[in-house]
C-alpha cells in the first residue's frame, strides 16, 4: 500500500504535469464570452421563430373560422 502524502507537502511540490496558476487565461474567458453570446444569439433565435410559428398558427386557424363562418 502506498503510503499517504500530507497536504503541506504536496504544497510545496512544484512542477510534474500541471502547475497550479492562480489567474484564468484572458484568451480563455474570451471564448468563453463568445460562445455564452453565441449561445444567447441561438436561444434569440428560436424566440423569434416560436413566436412567427405561433402568429402564423393563429392566422391559419382565424382564416378557417371565417371561412367556416360564410
């Protein structure tokens, strides 16, 4: 069995495959703001197009109750 490392230890260890860096990549938070409005830009999207859907519904429908009603 392999034995346990303190904690306090394992602070002072620098280097191996990752590296502890207490600031986020500027590049990063920039892609992550494209693609948050990107995402936002889809949803904007799919408003408009439920809402044409619905107008057009609702004029298909009022257009066959006037015929109906002739």
């Amino acid at each position: 069995m392999l034995p346990t490392i303190s904690a306090d230890e394992l602070a002072a260890v620098t280097g191996g495959r990752t590296t502890h860096n207490p600031q986020t990549d500027p590049a990063l938070l920039q892609a992550i703001a494209g693609l948050s409005q990107a995402i936002q830009g889809v949803g904007q999207g799919l408003v408009q197009e439920k809402q044409q859907e619905s107008q057009q519904s609702m004029q298909f429908l009022g257009q066959m109750m006037q015929g109906r009603a002739r």
